[in-house]
C-alpha cells in the first residue's frame, strides 16, 4: 500500500480524507471536530442540524407558525443557530488541527440564507462549504463573501463545466476542491442524469479523469479532485493514489463514520449496519426532491413502492377505453376508469385500501384511511424544508408559495421522515422511516474490523484508512 500523504486543500496541508456531510443531524459537530482532529477534513451538516438548550440537551425541532411562511421562518432559524453551534463544537474539538466543512443542499428551504447566517455567527470556526442537490450556481459568491473556499459536488464533468463558466472562474482562488460523488454509491440524494440508467453503473475511474481533463483546461490541474461514493479500503484505489493522470485525489467516507462511538446515530442503528446484506440498500425515485436516491430498503420504501403499485389513470369525462365511472372523494365525484382498472380497484378495496388520492399526474393512488390522514396531515403542516417540493406542492420561488401542481401523494415529507429517524432509538423508527445509506453500508458485516460489533471512535477509524483498510 502506498503511504497516503498529505495533500493542499484549502489553503493548507490535510490528509487525503474527508467526511462526508450527512443532513438533519447526523454529521455533527462533534464527528466534524475528531475527524479534523485527525488531520482530515470533518463536515458539519448545514441541512436541520441540531441546537441545544443551557444544559445541552437537544432542542426539538417544534414548528408554531400556523401558516407555511411562518414554519419556514422557524426552520431557517433552527438551522442557522443549530449550524453556528455545530461549528463552534467541532472548532473546540479540533484544535487547530485539519478543516472544518459545512455542508449544505443548494435545494434545501433557505440554502442561502442559512449559510450566510451561519457562516456570519460561526465567523472563522468553518473553513469551507461543500454543496451538491442542484446546481449551486451561487456558492463561489456566498464563498467570496465571507473568505472561504468552497466545494461543489457534481457528478460528471459536465455540470462541473456549466458551474465554472456561469459563475466559479470569478472566485477560482477559493474553489478548494470538485467533489465527484458517484451517482450509483454513494447514499443520499444522487445525481443521476436523465441520459443515465439508474441500474447500470458506470466506472469512476473514466468519469473523474474526464473531469480532470476539463479541470485542466481551466488551469485547475493542481486543485484537488475528492472521490465519493464507494470508497471503503483505500488500498482499493491504490492505482489513484499519486495518479499523474487524476492529479491531487482526496477520498471521501459518508458511510463509515456513521459507525462510530462518536456518531450521534442511535445503538438500534449502529446495530442495523452490522447485518445489512448485499443489496439491501436501494436506489430509489421516490424523494419529494425529484432526485435519485440511496436508502436502507426497509418498511417504509417498501409502503411507498406498494402505494406507487396501487395506482390507476383516470379522466374526468368518458374518454377513449376511460368508460367505466367511479366516484372519489367523501362527495364520491365521478372520475372514469377503464374497466380493468376498476376491477383492479375494487381488489384493493377489499383489501382496505379505500381512500383514493390524486396525483398531479391525473391518477389515483389507493391507501388505507389512516395512511391517507396522515398524508394529508404531514402536507398541511409543511415547513418548506427544501426549496420546491412535490410531496406538499410547496415552492420558495413563488409569491403563493406553492409549485402550481397538486400536491403528489406518492412521495412523502422528508423533514418528518429525516427527524424521527435521527432522533428516536428504536427499531419501529429504523423500519418505517427513511434510513440513507451508501450502497457499500453491507460492508460492515463482512469488514475484519468490526468483528464482534467492534465500534471504533473516529480516530480509531481514521487511523485504520490510513493503513489502506
């Protein structure tokens, strides 16, 4: 194994590794700090991070307001004074010792107003914003502005090219680094094109030598390049390592730390990672993003899928085979089906899936009545946690505050999905929640170092990489 040295980034020497920003509370201050510590980059989350009370108890993350504006308000606070306490967590721990990373979704409810107002009270506790969930066009302004470097995450040259040319050539002397995070492992939202096919993935090796290449025609062939999504075993990406042709490569874990006596995930999920098998994690359409994304295949995706199955068209006059009516609703306003549908959907009700629900689409989907209440709750009480969401219509780019499609039943709010899977210790909440993951998380069960659910600190496992395993 070749000795893994010290590369520039940011301005000044680091260890090729960096942690991976993993939203709504679950890389932390307290992560961030001990893998820099460790002489690596740590990432604090910008996206719903944890803030605490007088005796440093979490505080829950609790909406009043009774309209939307008013919960997004609250949500935009919750996150600036959760992230200037993460960052002033991790800088302690630190010491002075490698960089600290905020990490933020350009699709996030109030992207920019939430870093800003972190970076503005956390002022030189965070050295750099990493960003990727869209395209971040502002990012090198927001950079500028407040004198750190910043890290886009793309995943093909290509987006990299139309990010440079619009905007990063103006703030090149900050650009700290290009996160390639492959569309196919890595956990979380993905980038996947709409030219990709989600099932076969495709060598990184080619892909991160092409955005190398466009790098260099930019004069940023010594900028590094940090590899993410599936990497577990350096010594697995021996043949990158003082590669000429990729130039400076950092490697970073999402994954791995979630493993740690420091992680503030809960002993049920710490629990989970040890049995996961190959191929349990999956990737999926359903996010109220839009985007591809990886998570645990448990209870929760596999409601979704099932409810996705229960679906039917339908037109609101007799249309072509569109003949047979039906009436949805308490008012039981009649919509038609084709006959076989409707055959289908008596089935389903007989089964108990009763209250028909429109999507955007001009379908129905069909769940129990108290799957659809709570659908229905969940999107009245949305907060605008990202900019645009299909699940409850919500937009930030609007004056009326919505996207001008129905609301789409067939997704879910990821806010409540997110918070109650970081925040609740039990197996109920692992199995019916949304549980991201990379797709090398089975790795656990079969890597030496966890024998006997072994559960190193973080400088335990940054010691461990870098000795190639």
């Amino acid at each position: 194994m070749k000795p893994i040295n010290a590369i520039r980034m940011g301005g000044v020497d680091v260890l090729p590794i960096v942690e991976g920003g993993k939203g709504v509370a679950i890389s932390n201050g307290i992560t961030a700090g001990h893998w820099a510590a460790g002489g690596g980059a740590g990432t604090l989350s910008a996206v719903n991070p944890d803030s605490y009370d007088a005796n440093g108890a979490i505080i829950p993350q609790i909406y009043h307001g009774r309209t939307r504006r008013e919960r997004h308000e609250e949500l935009v606070a919750y996150g600036i004074s959760g992230g200037i306490a993460q960052a002033q967590r991790a800088h302690d721990i630190a010491g002075g010792q490698g960089r600290i990373h905020a990490n933020f979704l350009w699709e996030m409810g109030g992207a920019e107003r939430v870093i800003t107002g972190i970076l503005e009270g956390a002022k030189g506790l965070i050295h750099g914003i990493t960003c990727g969930a869209g395209m971040p066009y502002r990012l090198s302004d927001i950079a500028a502005k407040f004198n750190v470097h910043y890290y886009p995450i793309v995943s093909s040259a290509r987006a990299f090219g139309a990010l440079w040319k619009r905007a990063f050539h103006k703030a090149a002397g900050l650009l700290g680094g290009v996160v390639y995070e492959d569309p196919w492992l890595a956990g979380g939202h993905n980038g996947l094109s709409n030219s990709e096919d989600p099932i076969k993935p495709e060598d990184p090796f080619p892909r991160v030598l092409a955005l190398r290449k466009l790098m260099r025609e930019f004069g940023l062939g010594e900028t590094p390049i940090i590899m993410a999504g599936g990497v577990w075993w350096l010594e697995e990406w021996e043949h990158w390592i003082d590669n000429p042709e990729l130039g400076p490569i950092a490697f970073q874990f999402g994954t791995r730390p979630l493993l740690t006596k420091e992680s503030p995930i809960g002993d049920t999920w710490k629990r989970k990672l040890l049995t996961l098998k190959e191929g349990d994690v999956f990737l999926n359409r359903f996010s109220p993003t839009g985007f591809y994304s990886s998570a645990v295949n448990n209870s929760f995706l596999r409601a979704l899928r099932d409810r996705n199955d229960r679906q039917v068209a339908y037109s609101t006059d007799p249309v072509g085979e569109h003949t047979a009516d039906y009436g949805v609703g308490p008012r039981k306003r009649i919509v038609y089906l084709t006959p076989p549908d409707r055959d289908r959907v008596h089935g389903w009700e007989a089964l108990g899936f009763t209250e028909a629900l429109r999507t955007p689409d001009s379908t129905l989907i069909f769940v129990e009545p108290g799957n659809a209440r709570e659908i229905l709750d969940d999107q009245v009480a949305c907060m605008g946690c990202l900019s645009q969401c299909r699940f409850s219509n919500w937009s930030q780019h609007t004056e009326d505050l919505t996207n001008g499609k129905k609301a789409d039943p067939r997704s879910f709010c990821i806010q409540k999905a997110l918070q109650e899977v970081a925040h609740v210790d039990t197996e109920a909440a692992l199995d019916n929640n949304l549980m991201f993951s990379g797709h090398n998380a089975y790795r656990f069960g079969a890597d030496p170092f966890y024998s006997n659910g072994f559960i190193p600190t973080v400088r335990q496992l940054v010691d461990r990489i870098l000795t190639g395993r």
